[in-house]
C-alpha cells in the first residue's frame, strides 16, 4: 500500500503527475473517466505564445504513460468509493463496459464504418462540431487505441434490435464486439491521492444575450479551436457552412469576471487563446477582417505581450468595451459593444463570433470532493491547504490538487503544479514506507 498512489484525471496535469510518481520508482493507478487519456489539451491545436503543434507535445507523454512499466491505466473508469485505511486508503474504482474486448481490439476501425448510426453521433471531442458513429476512438491519437460503444447512442443497447445482425459485430474480424460486458469494481489500496480532474469550458448559453445556441455562427472557443485543427471536422480550414468568414469579431471574459453568472474569477487563459485564434484567422484568411472586444489585456506569462503585440501588428482590431448584445439584421451578425477608449457605443457586423468562454470546474470534480473529503474554494474549484505556502496540499492529509482541478491555468502553470504534486506524493509515500 505505501508504494503506490492514485492520480485521478488523466489530461497534462494527471499525466505529468503520473509519470514523475512513476519515475521515484513507486506504482501509480492512473484513472480516466472518458476512453482515452489527453484531457482537454488532445483538442488543442495550437499552443501559445510559440504556436507549436499541441499533439506533438502530449502525444508523446501518453503513450509513456501507457507503456510506464510503474504505471497502471484504467481509462472508462471512475472513483466509486474512498475509506482511510491507516496512513493510506482503500479506493473503489468502477470500470465501465466498452462493450468491446480491449485485448482483442486491434483498432482497425471496421465496427465504426459498419455501425448504422455511422455520421450521425454529436461527437463531444469536436465539441459538436462534427458526428462520429456509436462505436468510436475519441481521436485517431487515442491512448489506448481501443473502440468503445455509446451505451446512450448505440440502437441495440438503447432498442435490442440492430437491423437483422449487430452490424458491428459482424464487421469485427477480431471478434471483440461483446455486448455482455458489465462494470467492474476494482479494489485499490494507496498511499497518497492526487485530484487532477481539470476543467470543463463555460456553458455558452447562460448568457442568451451573446446569441449561443441561437445562431450557428456565433462558436465557443473550444469549437473554434475544433475547425482550425487539422484533425477536426473541417481538415484544419476555418469553415461555415463550407463558407470562409470575411469578417470575425472575438468576444472575451464570457462567462468570467462576470458577476450575472457568479463567476468572478478570471480564467487566466482567455485572452491569450484569443490572441492565438486571431492570428489563425489571419494566417489562414488572409484577408479578413478581425476585431477582438475586451475588457483587459492578461498577458502575464512568458512571451505572451510578444506574442500579443505581434498579432496586432497583423492587422488584428482591438476595441475596449464588454459586448452588449449580439442580434442579426439583414442576415448579418451585429455586435452592440461601447468602445471605453473614445466613450461611445458602437456596432460590428461580422460572418463569424467566437465567444472566448472562461473555465469552470468539472461536474465531477464536486462528487469526488465528497468521496475524499474536500472542500472548494470560492470560486468552486478545490481548495488548498494554503494559496501561497502550501498550493497543492489539501486539508486531507495525503491528498493533493495538481492542474485546473486547483484553478484556471495555462498549460506551462498546469505542469508545473503536476510536477509539485508529485514531489509531494514522493516525500509522502517516502515516509509512510520509513514508518512501516
């Protein structure tokens, strides 16, 4: 038990954490809710301020945690239940059913090319933007390359009846179709617990006033980052309705330092994703016309007023002033906002809006504070034992934060808040194995 620890969370933070434990030599349970690890930074495409490739960067990281011989995954799986047992903790994990043999499955993708509902799935990791079929990898990089059924998508899960055979069954060479499976619960005993559950973007839509949901091209940010990427639905162009925007306003501080959704809090990243997604817009449209509305310019971290600067010599409009409204008139998209550096209101009509959503806490995150004992802090994300002194312990003794699960941050802060977290979890575990 005291050479072993749970991370829970496998996106930057969790992967980082996992494999510092792993690397002092002591045994980590990595545990995953959704089938594959990455987190929110696999639907990245680009990284600020150097613009490098985000897969490039976690790709490699993930499949050393898959084959990290101190490292164990349970990807599909979620905390079930959390007891002290004497200085460590017994943990139950229940594993969810794929519905598929993941020692068979070769990943060759037969089943989703059979499967009747092929195209028709809202596909989450495209944060809507594009369909997959029932039976699915999250994204061709996937650790582990292993298909899942949706039980809530799939028709024979939903109805019992598939057409006159389970097609994908049939499509499986392999064999590894198996509607039979049922969950399991796996038993574990650790030393030390590390909470990396991450974050999830501001639901859009909370804020009517902003057109989301109402108009299909007013996007999130997330989605936008969807239709640059060269994996995403659209092959990396900047589409609508197989349209090029000429005109693209950005919206920031949606859902942040905002009292109507008590949210008062700034998201830290916000700004610099809008940075970065102006200048795809200009790389890739040469000739559209851009303006971004905000409040503030956050550009704290290294190189970020470089970069901030650059893509303002690019042509990119900045106006100061929180956004009003967003209607249509005449089949166009007006944004209503006031311009504080001249004081006066003002309209923009645009093809396109992104609006620069905040971060909050996963749904999630709240249930597993209650198995471990966990408060939050004001903002709802888990509190630390001390902001400054103490960023990534928690007032249960042996358990730690490591990334968003603590707060907004950038990827760069993410890590090294991870690496934090496991240093604490090594001098933990180091201890507990003194006194036994």
């Amino acid at each position: 038990m005291n050479n072993s620890a749970l991370v829970v969370g496998a996106g930057i933070a969790g992967i980082q954490t996992a494999l510092d434990i792993a690397d002092a030599g002591f045994k980590v349970y990595l545990v995953e809710k959704e089938p594959s690890v990455g987190g929110r930074m696999s639907q990245l495409d680009k990284t600020f301020p150097t613009l490098d490739c985000s897969a490039c960067i976690l790709t490699p990281k993930m499949v050393d945690v898959s084959r990290h011989p101190n490292i164990e995954l349970l990807t599909y799986s979620e905390v079930a239940a959390c007891r002290r047992n004497g200085e460590g903790f017994q943990v139950t994990v229940r594993k969810k059913p794929r519905y598929v043999d993941i020692n068979k499955c070769t990943g060759c993708g037969s089943c989703a090319e059979a499967c009747r509902l092929k195209g028709r799935v809202t596909d989450p990791f495209n944060a809507a933007m594009g369909k997959r079929a029932a039976i699915y990898v999250p994204f061709p990089q996937a650790v582990p390359l292993k298909y899942t059924v949706d039980p809530t998508q799939c028709v024979y899960l939903t109805r019992g009846v598939c057409g006159k055979t389970l097609l994908c069954k049939d499509a499986c060479k392999a064999n590894a179709i198996d509607f039979t499976q049922k969950e399991e619960f796996v038993e574990l005993n650790v030393g030390a617990i590390v909470a990396a559950t991450g974050f999830d973007p501001f639901n859009a839509a909370l804020k009517p006033e902003l057109g989301y949901g109402a108009y299909p091209n007013v996007i999130t940010s997330l989605q936008f980052e969807r239709l640059s990427s060269a994996s995403g639905p659209t092959a990396g162009k900047i589409l609508l309705d197989g349209k090029e925007p000429k005109h693209v306003a950005f919206v920031q501080c949606v859902g942040s330092r905002d009292q109507t959704t008590g949210n008062l809090y700034c998201s830290r990243v916000c700004c610099m994703i809008t940075v970065k997604h102006a200048h795809l817009v200009k790389d890739k449209i040469h000739d559209a016309t851009v303006t971004v509305f905000y409040a503030d310019i956050r550009a704290f971290g290294k190189g970020f007023e470089e970069f901030y600067d650059r893509v303002r010599a690019e042509g990119v409009n900045y106006r100061r002033g929180y956004v009003s409204e967003i209607f249509k008139r005449d089949g166009k998209l007006v944004v209503r906002s006031e311009d504080t550096l001249i004081g006066k209101p003002i309209e923009t009509t645009a093809d396109l809006v992104v609006l620069s959503v905040g971060l909050v806490p996963r749904p999630e995150t709240n249930a597993l504070a209650k198995l471990l004992g966990l408060t939050n802090s004001a903002d709802g994300f888990l509190a630390e034992a001390h902001p400054k002194m103490r960023p990534v312990d928690t007032a249960i003794d042996g358990v730690y934060l490591a990334g968003c699960a603590q707060g907004p941050k950038d990827i760069p802060d993410a890590v090294a808040h991870a690496k934090a977290a496991a240093a604490a979890v090594i001098v933990k575990l180091r201890q507990q194995m003194a006194h036994s």
